[in-house]
C-alpha cells in the first residue's frame, strides 16, 4: 500500500470545499451536471475521498485507499469502501458509470485504474473523467507548489488533455467527448463559470468522457 499524503491533510482538504475552493468548485458542479442527464446507472466514484462530488451529484458508491478522507464521506451519507483504484473489490461489469473527479494526478498507476474501471463498468458504460489541466491556470498553480515542496502537491503527477486522452484510449476506451470549465485562476471569478463544450485551452477543470468499448 502506497502512503497516504491526505493523512494528516483530510480536514484541511475538505474544508477547502467551503472557503478559497467555494466558487472553483461549484464552476466544476456545474460542469459535470451538464453531463449527468442519461448517464447509466448504478454509478461508482473512484478516489471518493470526503464525498463532496458524489454528495452533490448522488453518486451511490465510492472507493478510496484514505480512511481518513472515507471518514468525512460517510458522515455525508456516501456508501463507501477502503481500496485501491488498481484493484477494486467490485464484480465485473457491475456499474453503469465510474466517476474520476480531480483524482486522477493522485494516482499511482493511472494504467491499471483505467483497467479496473473498464472492468468493472457494464458493456457500453461510461468513464468520466474530470481532471485539474496542468496547463490550466490552477494546474500551473500547484506544480510549482509540488515543485517547492507542498505536503499535498509534491505527490501529484498531473496531465495534458492530450495524455488523458491517449491513456483512455489505450485502456480500451473510446472518447466520445470533452467538456471545459475553470477558466480564471485562484481569486479571479466573482461567481461560478459555465462550462464550455470541448476542450479550451487555459482550462483548470476538464472533463473527458469515454464509453467502454
């Protein structure tokens, strides 16, 4: 089992959700309602972690390998359970939709969970995708905090829409779309923004979709 850098982070990270991260994050909801109308169901979010995507969007179930951050998840009512992207403890082909929502810079082996996740979705499912751009304005933001040595963003590894992209689509999915939003940097929006259809360049939060082939 790999470290957990959300040990001793959890509550600051979650709180986050509620103070600097309020609007950024409620620019990201918006986002992935867009998409949400017809996604097949039951749905699963893979790198849970508090529960505050899959409370705000009713994602029924969630996995992550922190008990720290399973904690606040079941608190929010998120039937949760402790494990690791690359193996989950899911029967084959039992989920309609899996969701990855800003986890995927975290993952040790983006590889094997693009795997697991085509393994555990239904013929015909659907992978969504939703990352923070490296070279969006926040994305830039946090790799030179990793660079500097931040207790959170020198474990994260994040990504290029083209290497989202290309990743997908050796894991066996097809991409059928692209979804933008988060287009100022920290402090800059008054409110909330709309997302834009593809993929904008200078975009935080992008959401690629996939359907398993």
């Amino acid at each position: 089992m790999t470290e957990d850098p959300f040990h001793s982070l959890a509550e600051k990270y979650d709180s986050w959700y509620e103070g600097k991260g309020k609007l950024a994050f409620e620019s990201e909801l918006a986002a992935l309602r867009s998409l949400l109308p017809g996604l097949p169901k039951p749905w699963l979010e893979v790198g849970v972690g508090t529960g505050r995507f899959a409370e705000a969007l009713g994602i029924e179930q969630g996995i992550d390998p922190s008990e720290e951050l399973l904690r606040f998840a079941r608190e929010r009512g998120v039937n949760v359970v402790w494990g690791e992207g690359e193996e989950m403890p899911f029967p084959t082909g039992g989920f309609g939709t899996v969701f990855l929502l800003t986890t995927w810079a975290f993952l040790e082996d983006p590889a094997a969970v693009l795997r697991e996740c085509r393994r555990v979705l239904k013929p015909s499912g659907v992978l969504v995708n939703g990352y923070l751009d490296r070279d969006g304005n926040w994305g830039k933001g946090y790799v030179e905090r990793g660079r500097q040595g931040h207790e959170l963003f020198a474990h994260a590894r994040f990504a290029s829409c083209a290497e989202v992209v290309s990743a997908t689509e050796q894991a066996g999915f097809k991409v059928t779309g692209t979804t933008s939003a988060l287009f100022s940097g920290p402090g800059e929006a008054g409110s909330a923004e709309e997302p834009r259809d593809g993929f904008v360049r200078g975009a935080s939060f992008v959401i690629v979709t996939a359907e398993r082939d």
